[in-house]
C-alpha cells in the first residue's frame, strides 16, 4: 500500500518534483514558498536520481537557467512568490516564445510591491492573461490542497512537454505552508539522453547523427514568419483550450446560485456552502482548476440553469472577468474578495450571498 | 468525529509544534488532518498561532472562524480567541501572564500550569507536551498512544531516547486536568 505522509504543500512539491523525475530546479528562496529549496536541499537528489538543485543568484537567473535546461529538452523548473515571479517574467515570455516546456510555482502573497508574506490571489491576472510581453498563454493549474500541489507536478510537467509551452502551478501562501495527508507518485526514472533526443527532436542537446543543427530562440525579425510563429501558438492555444479544462464541481445539481473560487479559497467556500445547505439555500461551487484554459464553456450552461454567480477571490475582482465573459450577461455575476492577505472566514462567504442575492437573506 | 482546535501563544512557546504533534498523533489513527500555522516573523517573538482540524470525513475549509477547543497560552491569544470558542466548547488557558481571566460561562472554561508543571520536569521545552496533554485530558479525540507512535515516526533516531521524557510530560499534563 502507499504511504500516507503528512507535509507542507511546499514540500510536497519538492518531493513530488523528485518522484517525477525532474532534471533540474533552479530557485531563489521567498517566503510563503521558501520549502520548496530547503526540501530539495535536505533530500539531496543531486545524490539519487541526478537532479540538480541550484540556489541561482536571483529570479532573473533561475528563470534563464531554466530556459537554459529547457532548450536542451530536459524537464526543469522553478519556484517564487508574487515579486519573485514578476521579477520572471521576461524570461517566461521567451519560454512561451521559444516553445519551450517548462514548471513554474507561484506561491502567492499579497502585493503590490512587496506586500505582504500572507496568502493572495492577486496574480491571477498576470498568470492567466500573459504576464510578460507578446501574445501568449501558460497553462495555468489551481491547487486546493497539499495532494494536488504533489500530483500538479507530474501533470504540469506532462502538459507543457505535450504541448511544448511552459505551465504553471498557482497556489496560495494557504496551500504551500499548510500540512495535509498526501500520497506522493512512485519514483520514476530521469530520462536518458537518448529518451530525450528520440521525444524532444527539437531540444539543442548536441547535434549527434541528425542532419541538422536545433537552434532554440525567440527572435525572428522577419514580420512574415513572425506571424507564421504567432499563429501557431495561438493554434497550439486552441487545442489546449478544446482538451485541457479541468474544474470540480460541488452541489451544482440542483443550484440556484453558483459560488465560483479556485485554489484554497474554494475550500472555504465549500464549508460555507455546506452550512448554507443545512439551511436549505440550494448554492453550488464550481473550481477551475485550470484557470487557463478557463472552464468557460461549462461555467455557460450553468448560467442557464442559476439565478446569480459569486465569485470569492482573494483579490479585488479578477477572475470575475473571465466568469463575466462567460456568462455574457445571462445572470448578475458579483465579486468578493479579501486582500493584503486577509483571508475570508465561512461566515463572510455567506454574508457576501446574501448581501448581494436577496433570496439569500436568512 | 470531527474536532477544529486553534493553538495560540507568543511564537517558541512550542505553539506549532504542538498542533503538528496533534497533527501527526491524528494520522497514526487514520484521520483527516490539516494543520493550518500562522507563519512569518511572528514565529519568533510575536503572536503565533496554528489552526488543526481532525475529522473522519474530508475536511472543507482549513482556516475557520469558530473553534471547538482553544488552547491560549498568553493575554492576546485569550482576548483574540475566547470569543471563538462555539458554545459548549472548551478552552485551557496557562494563567501565568494572564491578568484578565476568561469570562464565559457557556464554555467549558480549564486553567492548566504548565509553566510550573514544566518547571518542576526541570525541562522548559516540555512545556508543550504538558498542554497536550492537558488538551487530550479534556477532548481525547487521539489516544497518547497515538502521540507516541507520531513522535516515533517523526522524530530523527537520535532524539527518540527523549519520547520517554514527552510521555512523561503528557502525562503530568492530563494528570493536572485529572486534579480538578
């Protein structure tokens, strides 16, 4: 049988990055995601499995030896917190531009600036809409507890080698310093060279019997091909749009209203749906869990069949955008949000239904 | 069952460690676990506190705004947490440092001396385990057994001769509740 372990989200993703079979981390230690190093760090698995974990000089480094490792087709990452990952993302616009794969961990703080070490949700805009310059999507996966911060790894990694375009995992300073049970994947092999030439026939790892060199880069000054460029990332986009949303959904059978929250926060909301429904208020929760691509279409149907959305965000009305532009109008859809990195107890969740829906007064 | 405690003291109180024993003691008796800590700077010297939920069934929300057991180790914590504990719920001070007593009387309402309990085990860093064991004296919703097989799993092999000191301390802890 597996073992059921009891850790932080952060170190979750430490283990799990291991298990996986990563090549390489290359971070830079922020709070609420500073585990994340120091785990690779105790668990030595530049010893084991050959994976190098490197403590880079700054987030502008780590993400450039990211793109470094990427290029030669091998599975990296790296790790931050809000002024961290702003400080990446020129270097994740190049990842997205060069079409290279590659795992990106934001733990979320309150922002702007240097904010506050406390949980947020602040950069759902800059992780869902580009972040850096140029047209381009992350794929972008919203863990609610320590086990998905573990199994993300492995699916974020498998994505963004899928579909060659980096992916990301956003959590909340909630989900990375909380403990839970988790059940960690079994080891798996670190590819060998040759695994790597034979699934990344593009990756600049030496030229060996091929005709041709690879060479990985985002500048191509003919507007033409440029355009040709641009176009097949926004093909590749759609094809993930049309196979990768993934969201759960709670009680949405029979709602007459839907609560619409990801990552952490969607727990939360959960338990102030649970003790609305003791009261017979017939609310349902819908989690992307991936924000990009966004569950829109599904978010859509329900619009048909609820009076009213909600959406609860720990910032002040982000992805609210994206349920508006789903529903096109059909039904109010209004927001609620903590920040600075305050965090919204049930009884605030349900005191927000009812200030902003009538039928929800008790 | 499903128990939503908060731990809540200065930070090196052992407030953390403390819910992450609860934590683990929880896991060894196969329940849901989260363990959600205040964390930061106020690990060092500010106000520390560390919310642990232990439940047979899934558990939704992690951060709460009511409790079933409060254990408040200093002034702050008391005035932060007494109103939270729900009616019919319990709450264990320490006294020492505590000028304003709690006042509620829908509560069950346990002053535990730990300091002094600690002090006469002439180990300060037992002070904890004598308010876990104070805790599970009041709601044993895990046994000491429990606790021992966490801290055995957990602890490094080099600290394992100190479990029988911990037990010790749990003990003398659910012994300074048995008193009342």
């Amino acid at each position: 049988m597996e073992e059921v372990k009891l850790m932080k989200g952060n170190e979750a993703i430490a283990h799990a990055a291991i298990r996986y079979g990563a090549d390489g981390y290359f971070g830079y230690p922020i709070t609420p995601q500073s585990e994340v190093l120091e785990t690779l760090a105790e668990l030595r698995p530049w010893e084991t499995t050959g994976m190098v974990v490197l403590q880079a000089e700054s987030e502008v480094a780590a993400i450039n030896m990211v793109y470094g490792g990427a290029a030669t087709g091998r599975a990296v990452m790296t790790s931050s917190s809000s002024p961290g990952v702003s400080l990446k993302q020129e270097g994740i616009s190049y990842l997205a531009a060069s079409e290279l794969p590659a795992l990106i961990l934001n733990v979320m703080r309150g922002g702007p600036g240097l904010g506050t070490i406390q949980p947020s949700q602040a950069d759902y805009f800059q992780a869902t809409k580009g972040g850096g310059h140029g047209d381009y999507h992350l794929i972008v996966l919203a863990p609610a507890s320590v086990q998905e911060m573990a199994d993300f790894v492995a699916l974020g990694f498998d994505l963004s080698f899928k579909y060659r375009t980096p992916a990301m995992i956003l959590a909340d300073g909630i989900v990375g310093q909380m403990m839970e049970k988790v059940i960690l994947p079994e080891q798996r092999p670190r590819r060998t060279d040759e695994e790597v030439r034979a699934q990344c026939p593009w990756a600049a790892c030496g030229r060996g019997n091929r005709d041709h060199k690879n060479v990985v880069t985002s500048l191509e000054l003919d507007s033409a091909k440029m355009e040709v460029n641009n176009e097949r990332f926004q093909a590749t986009y759609r094809r993930i749009e049309e196979n990768e949303v993934r969201y759960q959904e709670y009680f949405t059978d029979d709602a007459d209203y839907l609560v619409v929250a990801f990552g952490s926060i969607a727990r939360i909301c959960l338990k102030a749906i649970e003790d609305a429904r003791a009261k017979g208020l017939k609310i349902g929760l819908l989690r992307p869990i991936t924000l990009w691509p966004f569950p829109t279409t599904r978010i859509a149907e329900l619009s048909k069949q609820v009076k009213g959305m909600l959406t609860v965000e720990l910032n002040a009305g982000q992805m609210v955008e994206d349920v508006r532009l789903a529903v096109e109008g059909a039904v109010p859809v209004r927001h609620f949000g903590r920040m600075g990195g305050m965090i919204p107890n049930p009884v605030e969740i349900l005191d927000a239904l009812a200030s902003n829906f009538d039928e929800l007064k008790l | 069952m499903k128990e939503e405690i908060v731990i809540a003291g200065f930070g090196g109180q052992g407030v953390l460690s403390m819910g992450k024993i609860l934590a683990y003691a929880g896991l060894m008796d196969n329940l849901e676990v989260t363990w959600m800590p205040s964390y930061g700077p106020e690990q060092r010297g500010g106000t520390a506190n560390v919310t642990v939920i232990l439940s047979d069934a899934p558990i939704s929300s992690p951060v709460l705004d009511s409790y079933d057991t409060a254990v408040v180790l200093n002034q702050q914590s008391l005035d932060k947490f007494e109103a939270k504990v729900k009616p019919g719920g319990t709450l264990i001070y320490d006294p020492s440092g505590i000028h304003r007593l709690p006042g509620r009387t829908d509560i069950t309402v346990v002053s535990v001396d730990a300091m002094t309990a600690a002090i006469e085990l002439q180990n300060s860093k037992t002070y904890n385990m004598i308010l876990l064991g104070a805790l599970l004296a009041c709601r044993p919703v895990v046994g000491i057994d429990a606790v021992l097989r966490g801290l055995k799993k957990t602890l490094p092999e080099r600290h394992h001769h100190l479990i029988p000191l911990n037990e010790q301390a749990l003990r003398k802890g659910m012994g300074l509740v048995g008193d009342k």
